[in-house]
C-alpha cells in the first residue's frame, strides 16, 4: 500500500485528501497514516504554504539520506567501543579469572552491517542470494568489480529461475562495449530472466524478496576496497524498492544486432539512446569507456546512413524510426 501510495504521489499530484482516499479505496484516517509513514521514511516532505502541500522526494535522495544515517550510527558505535576499550579490557580480564562465566555471543547489528572484507561480503551476498524465494531486483553500473566476481554473481541468480524466482537485472547501456558483460547478458535473459538497460544508474545492489538490500556504495579511500553493505531496515529496503521501481520504468529491453530493424549494432544504439538522454561526446566517452573520437566517429557514420546532415535532424529520424 505504502508504494501504491507512493506511485499514485508522483503520477497525480494535488489530489486532495477525499480523492486521494477514493483512488487508494481507503478512508481518510487511514490515508493520513500512509502519509506520516511516507515522511517517516523521507519519501514525502510536506510544505506549508497557502495550505499544506504533499511533495514526493526522490527515491535516490532518500535512499542516500538514509544510508548516511545509517553509516552516522555505525561510526557513533564505533567510537563508543574505542572510548570504553579500557573497561572492555578490564571486565575481559575478571572473566579470564571465572572460568564459570562463559563469553557472550558478538553482539549483531540488526539494522545493517558493513563488510569491509571482501571474502566476507561476497559469502554474504552469496548465501542471501541463493536464498531467495520470491524475486532478486539488481543493478550492475560500471564500476571497478573485476569481471569475474561480476559474472560469479549474476551466476548465482541462474538456479533460482528453475525454482521460479523472478529475477529482474539493470544493466548501463555501456556493457555493448564489454562482449564478456554482454554475453553474460544475453545469456541471463535468455534462461528467464528480465533485464533492462539504462544511460546511467545508480551504486550496485541487489534486493532480496524485498525484505533484504546490499549494496557496494563504494571505498572510504583510494586505497580501500568497496565495502558491502546488509540491511533489512524497512526504511532503506523501501526507498530502494521505489527507486529500482522507477529505474526499471525508465529501462529499455536489450537491443539486439539486427532484429530492432534499425540495423544498428548493439554498441551503436547504445551510443544514441546514450546522446538522446542528453549526455555530451566526453561524457558518452567515458561512461562507454572509450574516446571521443570513436564516439564522434559512431554518429559520423549513423548520420551519414540515415541520410541526415545534422544531429538535431538525425535525433529526429532516429526517434522516428525507433531507435530511441
């Protein structure tokens, strides 16, 4: 209810209460409540003007003010057991000398967990993965994951097709410039499973069964590797879920070389739909991981085939035959 509420925010705004209650089939009371859950999870910010005005805010900046709380919590805790290490050390030390006590079991965070070491994280999203009964969503932008954990992990998701698992992946139209990634792709998609590629995305995670989020926002420092992140915290499990809802809305299907009827290879149409979103020749260069030149080159021979002598003419006909 809470992301049908959420949805109908964005799609129809200034609704007032009595019709917002009659399209969600709910009395006020229970609408008014919907609301205070939505500001409780930063998704919904209420102004006070001429009357009070109900705002959406966006997945992603929510998701990333929480993930900061959570990480303040985590740092808060972690000073705390630095100042009390001297009391740690001296209750460690009576306990040394009664045998009878026995030690207490490490203490869990259950609201998330950092993994730091990468052996650990990589079990860790191995076993939730393998464990999902309903759906896996994930998100796999470029970043600096070596290939072969990348392709270990979307692996993993392989084997929960056969137990009917519906597993969504997003990928950026910058794997046509990775064959392996591409292949990989293609080979997921084609055992069931529905992916979708986008100009730009997000940090990588995965959500499982909609209860559980990882994600690698990435490393403390220049020489750190990325760390991973565990929850289960409704609120950021939430926000996520939201934002993959709208990433996934945005998507596109995988292109394929010729069966588009554009004749485009997949790394040609990425390039267009990559320049269409608004992206400049450099930026387009560096998110495909190649030079600018190639890219200039790509549009040269695509005008040149459409017949167009000038890009606002080829964006037309690109547009118009489907392309984008």
């Amino acid at each position: 209810m809470l992301a049908t509420a959420y949805n109908l925010l964005i799609d129809q705004p200034g609704l007032d209460l009595a019709s917002f209650a009659d399209r969600l089939a709910q009395d006020e009371a229970t609408v008014r409540a919907i609301f205070d859950r939505l500001c409780d999870l930063s998704l919904l910010h209420r102004i006070q003007s001429h009357g009070q005005q109900l705002v959406p805010v966006s997945p992603i900046a929510a998701m990333q003010r929480l993930i900061a709380r959570e990480r303040t919590v985590l740092q808060d805790r972690q000073r705390f057991l630095e100042q009390s290490a001297g009391t740690f050390a001296h209750i460690a030390a009576r306990c040394q000398e009664s045998p009878a006590l026995a030690p207490a079991p490490p203490a869990v965070d259950p609201l998330a967990e950092e993994l730091c070491d990468a052996s650990v994280g990589w079990r860790r999203v191995r076993d939730l993965t393998l464990s999902a009964s309903k759906s896996v969503r994930s998100i796999y932008p470029t970043d600096d994951s070596p290939p072969a954990v990348r392709a270990a992990t979307l692996a993993l998701q392989l084997p929960l097709l056969s137990r009917g698992v519906r597993v969504q992946v997003m990928f950026m139209d910058s794997v046509a410039f990775d064959p392996k990634s591409m292949a990989f792709a293609e080979e997921i998609e084609a055992a069931g499973a529905e992916v979708r590629l986008a100009p730009q995305l997000p940090l990588p995670m995965i959500i499982i069964d909609g209860r559980t989020v990882l994600l690698r926002p990435g490393p403390h420092s220049d020489n750190d590797d990325p760390a991973t992140i565990v929850s289960s915290q409704e609120a950021i499990v939430f926000a996520l879920h939201a934002m993959f809802d709208a990433l996934w809305r945005q998507g596109h299907p995988m292109p394929s070389p010729c069966g588009d009827g554009s004749g485009c290879s997949p790394t040609e149409i990425a390039v267009v739909r990559m320049l269409a979103s608004g992206a400049k020749d450099d930026a387009v260069a560096r998110q495909l991981g190649t030079s600018v030149r190639t890219i200039r080159r790509i549009v040269g021979y695509l005008m040149e085939r459409s017949g167009t002598d000038s890009r606002f003419a080829f964006g037309v006909y690109a547009a118009a035959h489907g392309w984008i």
